[in-house]
C-alpha cells in the first residue's frame, strides 16, 4: 500500500521533466548562433 502511495504523489515529476528537456532544447536550437558567437569571441579575447 506505501508503494501505490509513493508512485502515485510523484506521477508528475516524470512529464514535468520532460517538458523542461524540451523546453531547453527549443531554446538552445533557436538561440544556437549567440551561444556560438559568445563562446567563440571569449576564447579569443
């Protein structure tokens, strides 16, 4: 009975990782190009 218990308080850490995996994977592709320029003009200076 406390295994149903547990499972069932933390059904929504799963879904809600995977949308903040997603999120930040839209968010790296979509801003891909500052990144790159930031990290490339720091090694440079």
């Amino acid at each position: 009975m406390a295994t149903i218990r547990y499972v069932a308080k933390h059904a929504g850490a799963s879904p809600a990782g995977v949308i903040v995996t997603i999120t930040l994977v839209i968010m790296v592709l979509i801003f891909q190009r500052r990144i790159v320029e930031g990290l490339t003009s720091g090694a440079t200076k």
